[in-house]
C-alpha cells in the first residue's frame, strides 16, 4: 500500500495548523451537524471563531439568532425569497443598535462563502447540493472538515483532482472513527478498514421478512434520531455502501480491505486491523459532538466535546456478520463504487427518489434496493479514460431520478402498493 498516492484524509498530515481561534465557515449551521459545531465553537471561544453562516433557509429566525450570538460578519440562504424574513429575523435579534451581518443568497451563496477567507469550512451540507462548496474549498486552500456525505460519493474524482494532502478531516462518526484509529500505524500497516453499522430497525430479519414492513416500521431506528431519508437509508444499509465508497475515497484502501460488521449498540463506531493481527477500535457513547470536534479542531482534541463512557457500569457490546441477502445495498455500493465515473452519482439519486416513493407508500420496501439496482445496471459501465465534469454529475443524477421514479412506478404497479 505504501507506493499508491497519499489518501485525501490522513491524521498524521497538518494542511494547515493555526495559531490561536480558528476562523470557522459553518454550512448548514440550522442543520443537526451545523448546530452542534455551533454548540461546540460557542462553549470553546478561545478556539474557535465562526465568521460566516450559510442555510437554505427555512429556518430563518433559527439562522439570525446564530449570527447574533456568533457574531458572524455574513450569512447566506439558498432561498432568495427567504431573504426578507431574514432581515426581519435579523432586525429582530441585534435590535437597532448593532450593524447587521451581510446577506448572500442564491444557489451559489455557500459556494461563495466556502471561498471566503478562513482556516476551516465545515461543510454540514445535506444532498449533492454540497458538492460545489466543496470543490470551491478546497479549490480556495481551506481546511475542508467534510460531513456532505455525497460531494465524495457523486464528485470523488473532482475532489480527488483539488484537494492536497491532509486536507480533508472527515466529519462523519464511522470516518472520524477510522481517522483517529490510523493514526496508530503507517498505510502499510493497515490490513483492512471494518466499518460498523447498527442495523438500523430491521437487524436479524431475512429478505422474506422484509417483504411486508411499513414506513413506521422502518422509521422506528433502534439508536439514532435523524431524519426520514436518513432513517430509511440506515433502514436499506444504503447508508453503510456509501460510507465504504467514502473510505475508499478518503484512505485509498482497495474494497476489497474495506468489511462492514453489524453492531447493535452503535458504541465503537469504526475499527482499523493491522497486520499484526491488533485491531483498534475507536468508541464513544453515539453522540455526534465528538466527530465534529475533531473535524474542526484536530490535531487537538476538545475537551468535554462529548460525554465518557462509564465504565463503572456493566455493558454488553455485540457484533454480527453482514446478510448481504436481506441488505444488498453494501455490495451494490462497492459495485458503483469500483465503476466509478457517474455510478456513484446515479446510484445515490437513483436511491433517493426510491426512498421518497418508498415514504409516500408508492413502493414496497424491498423494492427499493431492486429499483436502484435496475437503474444502475441500465446505467452501465462508464467510459475508461473519460474525466468527470460537474455537468455529468448533474445530467447523471437527473436521467437517475427520471429512470427511478419511471421504474418506481412500474413497480408499485406490479406489487400492489
């Protein structure tokens, strides 16, 4: 392993380490990534300083109280017809004796503040939407802290492409498990990522039992509250697939080296094997402030970022073997993942309109992972040698979602649904 190119997120790389606070650009600040970060810089002022705030903006009166208690110099929305609830909002929490932050707003508005000077941005984007943010922070020098899961799933070439050596500190709990845990030993060192999955409701049921589950059944996640789509994708293990192509991307590890384990109590969040036969785990009670400290603070570590284990009381930690029959979404994934190109992207988009007809009642649950696959087999194998623009992300994502609502459809039909 050690004669291939450095990985995107490497623990033992500083990009660039600064001195005192560190200028903050959160995005997605009234999201669940963006406010615990916010949480986290307010309780650690003498190491943070959040400048910029962007959100799509829905939650305005949530947005202008976090400018007002940060003290942020701009704040953007993604909605510009959000922007005259926001002055409102703002007018409301400075008052009239206090200048008023500078608004951004449009599609483009946190792509331009994830350009704008600072030491971090913490992309807590939800969607592909957070691609360009991305590339436009890496593109800019920042220290890119990553929890837009899908700018690495649909854009992996293109940020592979911009970002430099230790550039990337991954925000994710199951990535951030795995960055703290490689920092014990070199690359070559490594024998395999195994990365660990709840299970989510359905833990233990065959593809047989899942044949008649509800939404409710699958919104009923055993450990975590998160949204809909989240849920449901931890409900498929789609979740889990994509998180194996973003260890692929982020450590450079082969597939093949990369296992997915079930653990119930969601306590180790990820481990590392080397080939000595040690394997280090790294564990924390599910909360995911720890995650975020590290992607906004390391190589330091934040004190009281999330709580301790107490280990004075007895616990049971478990582990299962992955039924890739009843959860087919992990070995896809390493499929579209291995393709690469636009597989990746249109495996995502494809899977979300699923989840959406899925969550409507227009499609049974099995049948989610059985469109998805359909569409990325239609999809087929993408051209060798071709480089990976932005407009073949977007046009892959959009024949997807067409290509998926269309079979979706066919199949509601045909089930019943």
């Amino acid at each position: 392993m050690s004669d291939r190119p450095t990985p995107l997120a490497d623990p033992r790389l500083l990009f660039d380490a600064a001195a005192g606070p560190r200028d903050i650009v959160v995005l997605g600040s009234t999201g669940s990534i963006g406010t615990q970060a916010i949480d986290l810089a307010l309780r650690n002022p003498d190491r943070f300083r959040v400048t910029a705030l962007s959100a799509a903006g829905g939650r305005v009166g949530l947005l202008a109280e976090q400018a007002r208690r940060l003290r942020v110099a701009t704040v953007a929305v993604a909605r510009e017809d959000a922007v005259p609830a926001l002055k409102e909002a703002l007018g409301a929490a400075y008052g009239t004796s206090e200048p008023l932050p500078e608004i951004l707003a449009g599609p483009d508005a946190a792509t331009d503040l994830a350009a704008s000077e600072c030491h971090t941005v913490l992309n807590g984007i939800t969607g592909s939407i957070g691609l360009a943010p991305t590339l436009a922070a890496l593109r800019a020098g920042r220290t890119l802290a990553l929890a837009n899961k899908e700018s690495l799933i649909v854009g992996g070439p293109l940020v592979k492409e911009l970002a430099q050596p230790g550039q990337i500190i991954p925000v994710d709990s199951e990535h951030a498990a795995l960055f703290q845990a490689l920092a014990a030993g070199t690359r070559a060192d490594v024998r395999r990522l195994v990365v660990t999955a709840s299970g989510g409701p359905f833990r233990g049921r065959t593809r047989a039992d899942l044949a008649k589950v509800t939404v409710q059944d699958a919104l009923a996640h055993p450990t975590w509250a998160m949204g809909p789509v989240i849920t449901v994708n931890s409900a498929t293990l789609v979740n889990k697939g994509l998180e194996v192509i973003e260890a692929h991307l982020l450590y450079d590890i082969p597939f093949e080296q990369i296992e997915v384990v079930v653990h119930p109590q969601s306590y180790v969040h990820s481990m590392v094997e080397f080939t000595d036969g040690s394997t280090l785990a790294q564990a924390t009670p599910p909360d995911m402030r720890g995650p975020i400290a590290i992607g906004i603070g390391w190589p330091e570590r934040i004190p009281d970022a999330a709580p301790a284990f107490d280990w004075t009381k007895a616990s049971t930690w478990e582990f299962f073997p992955l039924d890739n029959e009843a959860f087919p979404a992990v070995e896809l994934a390493r499929h579209v993942g291995a393709l690469g190109g636009t597989a990746p992207a249109v495996f995502n988009a494809a899977n979300e309109e699923c989840v959406e007809a899925f969550l409507a009642g227009r499609l049974p649950f099995t049948a989610i992972m059985d469109t998805v696959s359909a569409v990325v087999d239609e999809h087929g194998t993408p051209d060798a040698g071709t480089s990976l623009t932005v407009q073949d992300v977007l046009e892959a994502e959009a024949w997807a979602r067409a290509r998926a609502q269309e079979r979706a459809a066919r199949a509601a039909v045909e089930a019943g649904a």
